[in-house]
C-alpha cells in the first residue's frame, strides 16, 4: 500500500493548492478526530510555526476536529518538538504541527504526533487516509467538541528544556541565537539566556513571510557574520519549527548536523552515559562513520528522514542519531528532533571540556561531498529513464571503492537529490554536475 496524502514528514505542499487548502484541512482535521477520538471523548493539540497560513490551517482543522467530537487545544506558535513533549504532558491522544519546516513561507505542511509525542505508525497514517475518502458527518450538538487555548505553552517548554540541565550551567558564554523568524523566536533566546549565556539575537521578528528568508538552518552567512562582528564562543542556527540545528563555531564555520551528532555522542561516550551506538542516514558524510570505527562506536545508516532514523534507534534500543541537515535525536531527553535541546547538550560539552566548538569537532575528518538538487515536475519520472539509469551506473563505476553515490527524491518537496562523496574533490563534484545535468534533461 502506498500513501496517498502523507510523505516522509507528513503533509506538504503549496499553500492554496492542494492539498493544502482549508477545505482539506477541514476534512483532515475531522478524519483525524475520528481516529483519535474513537475510544472515546478525545483531545488533540494543535501547534503551529510563524507562517501567515497557520492561521487558515489552524481554524479548519479546530473545525474539523470539533465536528468529529473531538476537543482541540490551541497552542499557538510553537517549536515541532515543544508540541511533541507537550502532547504527552497534557495527556494529549495526539498533537497537530503546522509547518513546513525549512521551507518558504509560501510552502505548510501537516503533520502529526502521538499521545507518547513520536511520529505516527504507518497503520494510523492509512486510517486517516481512508477517512478522507468519506463525507464528513458533524456529531451531534450535544457531543460536539470544545476548543480551549493554552496560554502557559511557551513557559512550560522553556522551562522543560532548562530542567536537562544544571543551572547556571552555560554562565559567561556568548552566544549568537538566529531564530529563522519562526517559531523558536521567543522561546530559544530565552531558553539560552535563563541558563546563564549571554544571547544575541538575530531574524526573531516574524511577519508571516519572512520565516527562513535567507536565515535560520539553511542560510547561516549572516550568522557567522555576526559570530565574528560579535566575538561570540558559537552562533547557533534553527530552522522554521526548530526541529533542527547547524551551529557555528567561534572561527565563524558552519557545523552540521554530522558534526553535532559526533560531538554528543563521543561526549556521551566518555561519560560513560552512551547505550549502544549511533544512527545516520545514507546521506551522512563518510567521515562519520570513520570517526566513530575509531571511537569503537557501533554506526546504522537509515533512511532518510528523521523518522526512519527514530525507528532504527528503537530497533537497536539506542539513544542518539541524526541527519547532516540537523535533524539531531537524543532519546534521552526527547522523542524527537530537538534544535533547542541538541544546542544545550552542544554547550554543555564545551562547557565540560574547557574546549571549543572548533575543537570538539575535529576528531571527526568530513570527506567531500556535492549535493545536487534538481527540481522535476509533478509529471516526470526523471529517475525511471533508461539514461539517467545509465549516468548513474557510470558514476558508481567510475568512483569505485573510493567513494559513492546516492540518487532519492525528498520526501517534502518536488526535488531529486543528488549526492556524491569521496576523497578527490574534483572528481565528486564532476560527477555529481554531470549526473545532475542528465537527471535535469528529463525533469
């Protein structure tokens, strides 16, 4: 069976074309109220980033959710992962985000949680699908839902994130904080502050449409500008919903999410706190894995997409994974992606150590990588064609055992990804362009 709606992190896609338009999140809404209320009276929050959208999705799916019976609390904006821990706080039978993560204002998406704050199972995701193939029905009067709002959302989670550490623990360390004008603007300053550093904020003034405009995760050139400018320790970079980091160091380089997962897991390591081993995808860079078969530390590649990377922890029974895009898991302290909670444990090693973010990091060698990626049209099958094929079975050969390829389409949007790696530079990125090139010819 394959899914008709949900992607690898729910539902995505252009705002007021389908299916996201607010007659489907109506019936979204209503669907899934029929699911989680199907035990009884039922409760599900729903949570959103700084898009001027969220507030057009919002009101449907509240609507949705009320007709099914269902009673919906309004969290407002919030962090993806501040709706994960806070569904299960209020004992929540699941949670609704609002967001498209890294993407432009004009791009939201939908995606849910679980009472336990996880991704929903596959099976739960089909039994929405197969009520959105029906008519809704409005419950009676009588048994209608009631939608509530919770004003102390920000403050439980600020709070929820300093209780994971010590006190005081990030005292005298300068630290510049860029928000992406999405939904950790007033909470990750704040979170970084109450815990002693010294916080320079930057993009933590949403308009609507200004969310990752050239900031956040995916644009750091104007943090390490600042990093510099400011003489700051690190500079520290979350996307739209805060469920990912990229950190800078005090020399003004980038950090990616590769790199964090190898400074917390060999801080784990040496703490004598790390239960098992580590998950990557097939995206993470080579040197990863290198560096944790000196370390002795057991390394598992998922799929990507944070929610491939949860199930393999679970499969093995550990704790820490991650993607080199930033999406760091550490199931110790939450069930999912946490930028907010990922940046503090970052800090706290530097603060352990006495070392620098510079430092931290240089155990782990990065290979060379290209990333390409090659925008297609709903109607094309680029990836099917006997000569894209063919370029790609070139490439493997030509690479050999000194390095790899990787071709997959992203899960959130219209795009084909192309990666290579390995140790000659120009030799990957020669590949990579010229595999993109005839990828590209049949988009």
């Amino acid at each position: 069976m394959t899914k008709k709606y949900f992607g690898t992190d729910g539902i995505r896609g252009l705002v007021g074309k389908a299916p996201i338009t607010p007659e489907f999140a109506l019936k979204l809404g209503w669907a899934a109220g029929k699911v989680f209320g199907a035990n009884g009276k039922g409760k599900v929050l729903i949570g959103k980033d700084t898009r001027i959208s969220g507030y057009m999705l919002e009101t449907a799916l509240e609507a949705g959710l009320i007709a099914s019976g269902v009673d919906a609390g309004l969290l407002g904006p919030m962090p993806t992962p501040a709706i994960s821990y806070l569904t299960k706080t209020f004992r929540a039978d699941a949670g609704i985000v609002i967001s498209a993560s890294h993407n432009p204002y004009y791009d939201n998406g939908i995606k849910f949680f679980s009472k336990d704050g996880t991704k929903l199972p596959d099976e739960i995701e089909f039994q929405i699908e197969a009520l959105l193939e029906q008519e809704i029905t409005c419950v009676s009067s009588d048994q209608l839902g009631k939608a509530f709002r919770i004003n102390d959302a920000a403050g439980r989670y600020i709070e929820f994130c300093k209780s994971r550490f010590a006190p005081d623990s990030l005292n005298g360390m300068k630290i510049v904080v860029d928000a992406a004008n999405g939904a950790t603007y007033h909470i990750a300053p704040e979170v970084f502050s109450e815990l002693g550093a010294n916080v320079i904020p930057i993009f933590n003034k949403p308009n609507g449409i200004n969310i990752n405009e050239k900031c956040g995760a995916t644009h750091t050139k104007e943090l390490r500008k600042q990093v510099i400018e400011h003489k700051a320790d690190v500079g520290i970079a979350l996307d739209g919903d805060g469920d990912r980091i990229i950190m800078v160091d005090d020399k003004g380089v980038e950090v990616d999410g590769d790199e964090l997962v190898y400074i917390i897991a060999r801080h784990a390591l040496k703490q004598g706190q790390l239960e098992g081993g580590v998950v990557g995808t097939l995206m993470s860079n080579l040197g990863l894995e290198v560096a944790f078969k000196k370390l002795s530390i057991p390394f598992k590649r998922a799929n990507v997409g944070d929610r491939y990377v949860m199930q393999l922890l679970k499969e093995n029974n550990w704790s820490i994974g991650g993607e080199g895009s930033g999406h760091v898991i550490n199931l110790e302290h939450i069930p999912t992606g946490d930028g907010v909670v990922s940046g503090i444990q970052v800090l706290a090693a530097m603060v352990e150590t006495g070392m620098s973010l510079s430092e931290l990091k240089s155990g782990m060698e990065k290979y060379p990588q290209k990333l390409i990626n090659v925008r297609y049209a709903d109607d094309k099958a680029p990836l099917e064609v006997a000569e894209v094929k063919q370029a790609i079975a070139d490439a493997e050969q030509e690479l050999g055992e000194e390095g790899r390829i990787l071709i997959r389409k992203s899960g959130t949007e219209p795009l084909i990804r192309v990666m290579t790696e390995g140790k000659d530079s120009e030799l990957i990125i020669s590949i990579a362009e010229k595999v993109a090139e005839k990828v590209r010819e049949f988009s």
